[in-house]
C-alpha cells in the first residue's frame, strides 16, 4: 500500500514538474440563421468568433488578448425524419484573424444527428467526419487531414413540455473529437463541454448564454490548452409555421 | 449614455419579460381533486403521471400525461371535465378493417408515405384515429395530420412543420 502510495505521489509530482497546461478566458459570441429551401431540406449558416479576453504572461511567455479564431459554417440539411436529420457543409475557419500570423482553414463535413425524447427534453447524438485542408504558412499548401466528431447533447424546455414564445430552456452537450490522419497532435485531439440557458424570444428567435470549456492537446508532448468561453448564441429559424397552433394550413375533406 | 443608463435599462427588460406560455406543467398540489380522482379511477395503474396547464386562444385547459398499460395517454379537461383522452398505439393495434381503408387512402394520397405516430382520440365517445405521416405527392414530400373515423373515413388533413433538429458548431 506504501509503495502504490509513493508511486501515485511521484506521478503526481512528475506530471507538476512536466505540464505545461495553458488556461485561457474568453468570450465566443456566435449567430445562427435557419431557414427552409423545402419541406424536407434546409439551409443554415452559423457565424461564430472567439476572442480571448485577457493578456496573459505564463513562464515568461506573453500570450496577448487577441481574436482566436473566425468560424463561417454554412451548411444544408436534409431532414430525413423528425428523429434523424443529415448535413453537409463547407466551412471557413481562420485562426488569428485579425494578425499576421492567421491561419486559413477550409473544410467540408458530412453529419447524421439522431434525436431522442428524454425526460421532457430531446437527447441528440449527433457524428461528423470532417476533411480539413489546413493552411502551411511556410509552403502555401493545404494538406488534408481528418477528424472524427461525436457530440451528446440534452436540451429541454424549462417551463412546460414544449418551448413557447417567452420561455426558458436548458441546453448542454459534450463532444469529443478524433483526429483520424494528417498532421495531428494525438487522436483524441480536443474536448468540448458545454451547459447554458437560453430565452425563446419569438416565434423565429432564441437568446442562449452559457459556459463552454475548449480542451485541445497542443503539442506532440499532449500538454492541453483550456479555453474558458463564455458563449452567447442569437439563433434565428425562418422556417416558422403560418399558424399559431403550429401547422401550416387545414384542409377539410 | 452612460453604463449606468445601459444597465438599468436591461434590469428593467429582464424585469419585464412576462411570461406567456401557452402550457406549464404544474405540480400534483395545484391540480384539481376532482381531475386527480378522475385519472385514480380510470386509469388506476398509471404510472409517470405529469400535469400541464395549457392555454389555446384564451381558454385554459388542463392535461394530464402518464403511462397506462403499456400505452402513452394523454387526458385533457376543461373546467375540471372531461374534454379528449388521446392514446398513442402502434399501427398494426388499430382494427384491421379501418386500417385497410386508412392504408387505401393513404395510397391514394400519396405516392409514397411513412407511419410516423398513431393515436386514438376519444376512444369511448367519438373514436377518431390520428395518423401522422411523411408523404410524398407530387415530387414534394410533407408532413402530414390526417383524422380517420373507426370505420377508416378521412375527415381532416393538416400539414405540419417539422424544424431541424438543433445542432451549432
């Protein structure tokens, strides 16, 4: 018992004396638009930026407030039934925006998202491979590389079993990401958590704050990064039925 | 303005969302004896009983949701009576015959269709058999509400919006 006792301590001290975790804090506005092409198809596009909010000095290092990163991501989805719905998108992403040392990224992703009732809420699973061409700064080229997304996800409606206009819900999820080939840091690469509120405003429009946790392995070393953030999302849907009780029209036969 | 201006400003919006639901659940303590007693006496093994307060164009409607004998019920009243019991049941449980004609109909309606929920509305008064469907007609594909009589009749035919499941990032 002595010896699994000093060897959990000398793991623990080795892994003070070897870590080089880095903890940032942030904010992650984001804006998304929905909207119908049909019944069956829709289309959406979600804007986000993260901005770290705080210079930081770490082990001499200077680590300035700056913007993290900008993320475009247009996409069509196919709701193939109520439970089950497939996407497809390309996405821009560029890292350091707004500095010298940006970083461009162009992707494109195929997803299923399955949907549950749990409780009075929905429980969504949701799988996405993505193809990722990563800007090289130093030879201009965009390598491919992979990665693999799983995200579990619970949200549900806080004052009823049906989110109504001037209502509250509840929305959290974890996703976990596998870097599958190309240039990668470790396979399981990152992990997000998520938990927030948020506020249906209207008929098209919801409000959500909450706290999200970024963690991503940094080096080949797999020292972490922590990202801090906290979110706030305006979601709009345009794809809204005619009538109140929630059905487009009736017809009498 | 100010920074104080701005955040009486939003204290005072924050103050001011009202809340206009159109159903809440409501705990046990606060439903009628009368509704209780009635949900006790009919359905005397339900389990996973819930209450919700609903309101549709002004009028207040109270519904009950629990599990009884395998099925998922739903009993609504108004002013503590009565007014619709709805009972989900897969399709192959409703009699034979009216599932014939609403399969013929269905057919005839759409070229291509899928059996998405099914329900019987007020089984031991005005029978009506609730069928939501995905069907296709007309190179579009919808969803679709359609109310059958016991004897498989349409008698109504509503579409219905189906939004994408949520999903950012």
């Amino acid at each position: 018992m002595k010896n699994i006792i000093t060897s959990i301590f000398l793991i623990c001290i080795s892994g003070i004396g070897h870590a080089q975790d880095l903890s940032f804090y942030g904010i992650l506005p984001a804006f998304s638009l929905t909207g119908g092409i049909n019944q069956k198809v829709n289309y959406n596009l979600f804007i986000s930026t993260t901005i770290n909010a705080f210079e930081r000095e770490i082990n001499g290092e200077n680590y300035p407030a700056s913007n993290l990163q900008l993320y475009v991501q247009p996409s069509i989805i196919f709701i193939y039934s109520p439970k089950l719905n497939l996407a497809g998108s390309y996405t821009y992403q560029r890292g350091n925006p707004f500095n010298g040392n940006y970083v461009n990224e162009h992707r494109l992703w195929q997803q299923a998202i399955f949907s549950n009732a749990l409780f009075q809420g929905q429980l969504t699973n949701r799988f996405r491979l993505e193809e990722r061409f990563i800007e090289n700064r130093l030879n201009g080229k965009y390598p491919l590389s992979t990665r693999f997304r799983y995200q579990i996800g619970f949200n549900t409606p806080l004052q009823g079993k049906k989110l109504n206009e001037k209502e509250f819900y509840f929305h959290a999820y974890n996703e976990f990401y596998w870097s599958l080939t190309g240039s990668k840091n470790s396979t399981y690469s990152s992990n997000w958590s998520y938990a927030g509120f948020g506020y249906k405003i209207g008929a098209s429009n919801k409000i959500e704050l909450g706290y999200l946790l970024q963690i991503s392995t940094r080096n080949i070393e797999k020292d972490l990064q922590y990202l801090h953030l906290v979110q706030i999302l305006w979601a709009t849907n345009l794809k809204k039925p005619a009538a109140k009780d929630g059905y487009k029209h009736i017809s009498q036969k | 303005m100010n920074l104080k201006t701005i955040s009486l400003l939003l204290f005072s919006a924050f103050l001011n969302l009202t809340v206009t639901a159109q159903e809440i659940r409501i705990p046990q303590e606060r439903v009628a004896v009368k509704i209780k007693e009635y949900i006790e006496k009919n359905y005397p093994t339900a389990t996973r009983i819930k209450y919700y307060q609903e309101v549709i164009n002004d009028t207040v409607f109270m519904e009950s949701e629990f599990k009884f004998r395998g099925n998922k019920y739903a009993v609504t009243f108004y002013d503590e009576a009565l007014y619709e019991v709805e009972i989900f049941l897969a399709f192959k449980d409703i009699p034979t015959p009216a599932q014939k004609a609403i399969k013929s109909t269905l057919d005839s309606l759409f070229t291509r269709h899928k059996i998405l929920v099914c329900q019987e509305v007020n089984p031991r008064t005005d029978l009506l058999y609730e069928i939501r469907v995905e069907g296709t007609s007309e190179r579009s594909t919808a969803f679709w509400e359609l109310y059958f009589t016991p004897s498989g009749k349409l008698v109504k035919k509503t579409e219905f919006i189906v939004r994408p499941i949520p999903s950012h990032f």
